[in-house]
C-alpha cells in the first residue's frame, strides 16, 4: 500500500508549477492574435452596422485590465475618427441613477467574462438612453453579449490563471481592429498584420525580463511611466505587478508623474519608464534622464539604444501597446516567481470580480 508521502510525491507531480498556467497563456497569445486579425473584416461589418448616423461621440465602459483597454482604446478611436471619446463612470448609473441622452453614441462595453453586473446594468442604461451597444467579451454567450446590440466575441480559449493575459491583448487588438473599421486608424493594415510577429520576438526573448527582475529584486512600492499610446500599457503593467507581487505598482502618464507625483521619486526608488519610436519618445526620454538625476533606479521598456527590456523597433508606436503589455506580463510573472508568490493564483482575489 501507498505510503501518505509518495500519494504527497504523486499529487505535486500532478500539480502544475507556480505560474505555468499564467505562462501558458502568455505563450498562447501570438497565434490567438493572428486569429483575431483573420477575423477582421467580419469585425469590421459587425461594428460598421452599429455606428449611428451621424455619431455623435464613443463612450466605453471598462472596469480592471478592460479598463486599461478602454484608454488605449480612447487613444486609437479619437485619433481614427476625430470624434469625443470618454471613459463611463459606471456608478453613475448604478447608484446615483442620472437621468441622461445617448443618441448619437456608440457605446462599447469591455469585460473578459461578460460576466461583470455593473457592466452589464450600465451597457443597458446607455442603450436604454439611445446608445448602440458593442460588447467586447471572451464569451459570446455572456450576460454582456446578450445584452448588447452586438458582440465581438473574441474566441481567445479558456483563461485559467486569474492574471488576464491573452484577453487583454486581444482587447487592445479588437480596439486597433474597430479603429481601422470606423475611421482612419493611426496605422497601415500591413502594420497590424504585424503585431503577433512582435509578440512572438518578445515571448522568445526572455532574457533581458530575468535579468530585469533581478535587478528589482523585492520592490516595496513602484511606478510604470509612458506617454501617448503606451500610457494604457504603463497602467496595465503596473496592475500585472500589483495582482501578481502584492507589490503597491501605480501607472502614470509622464506628464502627470511631472505634476507633483515626482516629488516621491527619490533616490533608489524603482521605475519602469515605457517608450517607443515615435513623437512620445523624447519626452520620455526626457524623463528617464530627470529620474536618474533624482538616482531613481529606472529600467527602460522600449524601442533605439539604451533600452533594459527591448521592444522590437519594427512596430508602429500606436501598436506598441500590445507589445509592450506582453512586456509586463513577463516582468509581473518573472518578478513574482522571485519573491516566492505563485502569479496563477494571487491570494484574495478571484478571476470575475462581481461589482
């Protein structure tokens, strides 16, 4: 008869390593993408029959990662169609109750699981205000889904590590998608035809991410700085780390780290500056130059020399995003497994936040 230590030896051999669920969702993304793009046209025909006319503006509704979305998304749609984008405030519909006029607007509402209340009670408020209602889920037979006018079911497969990997990068992909669908996106076609082949050269070049997380070693606090396009990046790097380290991440735009939040960066604070080739570099550069004279402890994500963790240079800065957040998956993945935390499974929290 078994001994109780070799049915112990027997389960852990079964048991999955610490963060090997949340890496092989981070490894799925590449071919996920290339599907996602595949699908661009119906995509395109989907969103095209929603857009009012004339539409007025955009509104998305977003909490978590989706949220983080939602801004890159706010970037890429003002810019592809010249029209207000904004960024609901859920609560103001499920508790305050305004009274409010939509007509003219397209409403796109973001959750990985369609599964979240308030954004489904809000998406339902906004189209009940005369809103066309987009959902974007992972689940096509979702409350969010079946709520909407129509859905953009991104098909990525089962995500099983609580962390969100390959459904954000698909969120950020769809919104570069509905860009190209309503208006003159920031990009050509054949640059988002790119963007998994960037993904695939980040995932296949770990290195520089271990060697970055070593140089961290077991941050009590930290900041992720970007500019522009990347600023969604910066905020969901910084949300990767805090899910996953228990690490007190904030994400900042470097011009709103310049308004007053720099005064905590002093010396041996850590700081994870974005940048890519691009009219947002330079500022960023700038500031990366500023830190260190502060003896800030800066690592540099990005594109041209001088860069701690490389983006390629080959993708468009208002592409880079999808890249760089895979950058931050890896670091949040590397930088948990070295302070002893499972990123699968971050204690206290679940993977559909019920609000």
């Amino acid at each position: 008869m078994p001994s109780e230590d070799s049915k112990s030896a027997r389960r852990d051999k079964l048991r999955p390593m610490n963060g090997a669920q949340m890496a092989t969702e981070m490894a799925e993304q590449p071919g996920r993408l290339r599907h996602l793009l595949g699908r661009a046209e119906e995509i395109g025909e989907l969103v095209r029959a929603l857009v009012p006319s004339p539409m007025c503006g955009i509104t998305i509704v977003a909490r978590g990662s989706s949220d983080h979305a939602a801004v890159y998304g706010r970037y890429l749609l003002e810019a592809a169609t010249g029209r207000p984008v904004s960024l609901a405030a859920p609560s103001l519909q499920t508790l305050y109750r305004i009274e409010h006029d939509y007509d003219g607007q397209l409403v796109i509402a973001v959750s990985q699981s369609g599964a979240t209340p308030e954004i489904v009670e809000t998406l339902q408020a906004l189209q009940d205000a005369g809103g066309r209602g987009l959902a974007i889920t992972n689940d096509g037979a979702s409350a969010l889904a079946q709520t909407a006018h129509g859905a953009l079911d991104l098909q990525l497969g089962k995500e099983r590590a609580v962390p969100a990997t390959k459904t954000v990068t698909g969120q950020f992909t769809a919104f570069a998608i509905i860009a190209a669908a309503v208006g003159r996106a920031p990009f050509s076609p054949g640059q988002l035809g790119e963007v998994p082949d960037g993904v695939q050269a980040v995932l296949a070049d770990p290195a520089p991410v271990a060697t970055a997380a070593d140089a961290l070693a077991s941050p009590r606090h930290l900041i992720v700085v970007a500019r522009g396009y990347l600023y969604a990046a910066a905020l969901e790097t910084a949300l990767k780390i805090k899910e996953t380290c228990s690490v007190l991440a904030d994400g900042y735009s470097a011009a709103d780290l310049r308004h007053g939040p720099i005064a905590a960066v002093t010396r041996g604070f850590p700081v994870v500056a974005l940048r890519a080739a691009g009219p947002a570099f330079s500022d960023v550069s700038a500031l990366v130059d500023e830190l260190r004279g502060r003896e800030a402890s800066v690592l540099v994500v990005g594109s041209g020399e001088g860069a701690d963790i490389p983006l390629p240079d080959d993708v468009a800065e208002p592409l880079a995003p999808v890249v760089a957040v895979v950058r931050g998956q890896q670091l949040a993945h590397a930088l948990a497994l070295r302070m002893g935390y499972d990123p699968d499974s971050p204690a206290g929290l679940t993977k559909v936040t019920a609000t």
